[in-house]
C-alpha cells in the first residue's frame, strides 16, 4: 500500500490529492479517502470498470447499492440529466434538507434518469441512486480534482465495523488497494442518514449522523417515519438465539449489548447465565478467540460509569501492544483499562479490558467502531456494551449499529 499522509501538516497535500484524482480517473482500483462520517472507498461512478473494483476488494455482495458522492449542486443536477444550473433539477421535497445539511452527514435518494450516466454496478438495478455530499474538506477536493462524482461504500471489509481511522482502513484492505489518503480521525464516526423524499411519507432508511428531530424540523419532512428497524420491533426476542445475527459490522469478539432497558449493567463479575465459553455454545468458532483465560473487553457509556459498581478490583491503564500504529487506533484516544475479571464466586477467572465513551452522545458515535476494533485487535473473546437511549438523535444510528453487531441482545 502506498500510503499518502496529507494531514495534519504535510505541504505536498494538493500534490497527494492530484495524484489520488488522476488514479481515479484511469485506474480500475478504488481510492480509500476520509469523509467527516466514516472513510469510503472511492470510484469513478460513470466507469463501470471502476466500480465493479469496489466490490471485488470489499468482497461486498454486488445487489447492494453504492452511495454517489458529489463536490457540488452542478455536479448532481448533470447526474440528473439536467443543466447544471437548473435550480429545478433537484426534487423540491429535498431542498430544505439541502440547504440545512450539505455538505454533510445526509444521503438522499433520487430517480436515476435513463440514459443515465451512472455505472449500472452504482444503482445495484434500483431505479433511484442515493446521493451525498461530505463536508470534509479532504473528500470535496478529491470529487473536485477528479472531475467525476465518486461511488464510495465504507471503506471496511464487508461484514467488519466502519472504518474511522486511515490505518482501520488499511487492516482490512492491506494488498487490495493502493491509496488510502489519511485525513486523520472522522468527527460523526456512524455513516450518513440515508432518507427517501421520493415517496410519500418520506422515510429514514437508515440511521444516521442525522437525527430524525432535525429532520423533522425541517419544512416538508415534519411527518418522516423510520423505515428501519429499531428496538421495538429487532430487539424484542431477547438474548438473540446465537447464529440469528446479522453479518454487520462485526468484530471477531461476540458482542453483548445491554439495552437501556435493561436493569442490570455489567459489573464485572462474569453472569454465569452468558456463555462465555462461545465456541461451543454457538457453535461459531470464529466468535471467539478460543484462549483461556477468558479475556472480555467493555464499552461503557452512560449508565456503566468508570468504577462505579465494578468488581473486579482497581483497573489500571492497559499499555498499547507494541504495533506501530497504537497512537492512531482508537479515535478519539481513549484510554484503554485493565482489571480482572472475576466469575461469581469471586475467583479472578481471566482479564477485563475497558473503554468508556463517556457520556456525551456525539462522542459515543464517534468512539464506537474504532472501540470494537480497538477490542478486537486485543484479542478479546466478548465485549460487554452498554446500551444508550434515544431514537430522534445519532443515538439511533448507535445503536442500530450496535444491534447489527451483537449476537445477544438483553433488554
Ligand atoms: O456515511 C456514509 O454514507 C458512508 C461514507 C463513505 O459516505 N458510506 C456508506 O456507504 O455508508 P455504504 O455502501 O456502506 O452504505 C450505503 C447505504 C446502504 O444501506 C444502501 O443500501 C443504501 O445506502 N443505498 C444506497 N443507494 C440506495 C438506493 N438507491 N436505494 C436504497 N438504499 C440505497
Ligand atoms: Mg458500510
């Protein structure tokens, strides 16, 4: 991998981005570049040749479509087949949300005109495309300087958490692409809120870094409904049977979510009802890491707070393992803690490492997949999470991430 460090400082930052522009224009594999959401993996989306180099080295199925990333409204309104300064081009339902939220964490779906010049591997065969544009500097000047809009899945391997760090990007895509341009840590850190203004109501089709209040404040989407799943209607059938889970932004550990409804946070001491011992008892041996002592990781947010009710003993700063990239793979840097971990006779039966997120519901987004990776790259068999409330803010887009993770739910 060649790798273009452009920021914070570098001067040769334009001279990384040309390059990085003119690869795209010609090349059939894709760029890895950061957005403010989480890093996409980049391809000219008017050349089919380019986008089918997506999915080869994501190995993502290809019926999934890919969001369009454009620098600006010209850019979009062409993709329409319009002038690019046809102030109609665009669905009027949208221009509220326009004006509000782009450049920004928001993708919205429009119909894709026949002719089209989209790539049809881009539309997966739907009849609408989904659209966006980032607000991270680094992503508008990459779209600029290639001329062309930019098909871009996360930049993770299919089934793995989002990446939200350069070096995330580069473990799960080491050897299958050329370029990643690290613009440093992502601010939202979930994906972008994918909406359908087309249809009547509008919907969420995703969660996002956009929350359903702000959307709703907005003139002609006051009455948008979720059309994803949340706890209500996923989470009910609590724990999940093993082996029901979905393949989404998964670490290798097993993760246990502990809903906000449920009364019990983690403590410490092991619950003898969870099976630790996961290899057996869902008969998924990759879901742990098959090692004895049990190594367990936490995320902790708002209820599970440091210390208070924890059991097993004065946890102590876990120093980083010796990888050259530790400084870099937690975001932003959290401290990682250790203690040990104790079943519920007392014994200590393994080791707890543990992260916590705080408090604040921006940050919590921002921490949550680079803390799954940062647990994972631990070794860790099964992490404990404590779960947030709220579906009108990023905390759905939380915690619909975190259900598509774990493989038992407790509410
Ligand atoms: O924040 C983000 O959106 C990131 C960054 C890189 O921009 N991208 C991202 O892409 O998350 P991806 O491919 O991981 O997720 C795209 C989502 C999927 O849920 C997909 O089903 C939906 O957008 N999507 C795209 N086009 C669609 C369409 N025409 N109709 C319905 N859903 C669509
Ligand atoms: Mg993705």
């Amino acid at each position: 991998v060649e790798e273009w460090r452009i920021l914070p400082e570098a001067k040769d930052a334009v001279a990384a981005l040309e390059q990085a522009a003119n690869y795209l224009k010609t090349s059939d594999t894709p760029v890895a570049f950061p957005t403010e959401t989480v890093y996409g993996l980049g391809a000219d989306a008017t050349r089919s040749g380019s986008v089918k180099g997506i999915y080869a080295a994501k190995g993502r199925p290809s019926d999934n479509p890919l969001i369009v990333h454009v620098a600006d409204l010209h850019m979009l309104r062409e993709l329409l087949g319009k002038e690019r300064d046809d102030e109609e081009a665009i669905p009027s339902r949208y221009r509220t949300l326009i004006d509000r939220f782009w450049p920004g964490p928001l993708t919205i779906l429009l119909p894709n005109p026949q002719p089209s010049k989209l790539a049809p591997e881009v539309t997966a065969g739907l009849t609408t495309f989904g659209a966006r544009m980032p607000s991270s500097p680094l992503a508008l000047s990459l779209i600029k300087l290639a001329g062309v809009p930019l098909a871009a899945p996360s930049a993770n391997a299919s089934t793995k958490p989002s990446p939200t760090a350069a070096q995330h990007v580069k473990d799960d895509l080491d050897g299958r692409i050329e370029i990643i341009l690290d613009g440093g840590p992502c601010q939202v850190g979930v994906e972008s809120t994918v909406v359908d203004g087309l249809c009547e109501p509008p919907v969420v089709l995703r969660p996002g870094g956009i929350g359903l209040e702000e959307l709703r404040s907005c003139p002609g989407w006051e009455n948008v409904v979720k059309a994803y799943k949340d706890h209500s209607e996923e989470g009910k059938a609590a724990p999940r049977a093993p082996g029901m889970k979905y393949k989404h932004y998964s670490p290798k550990a097993r993760v246990v979510l502990y809903e906000s409804t449920y009364k019990d946070g983690f403590d410490g001491v092991l619950p003898s009802d969870i099976g630790v011992t996961g290899a057996t008892e869902n008969g998924n041996a990759q879901k742990t890491n098959g090692h004895s002592p049990k190594r367990i990781g936490v995320i902790r947010t708002q209820r599970w707070k440091s210390g208070a009710g924890l059991e097993c003993g004065a946890l102590q700063p876990a120093p980083v393992d010796s990888d050259a990239h530790d400084d870099e793979y937690l975001n932003p840097a959290y401290q990682v803690y250790k203690g040990d971990l104790k079943n519920n006779q007392g014994e200590v039966i393994g080791e707890l490492f543990d992260i916590d997120l705080g408090q604040d519901t921006k940050r919590i987004a921002q921490g949550l997949f680079s803390a799954l990776r940062e647990l994972d790259r631990r070794n860790i068999d099964t992490i404990f999470v404590d779960g947030i409330e709220g579906e009108l803010d990023i905390a759905a887009a939380v915690m619909n991430r975190l259900r598509k993770a774990a493989s038992e739910i407790r509410s």
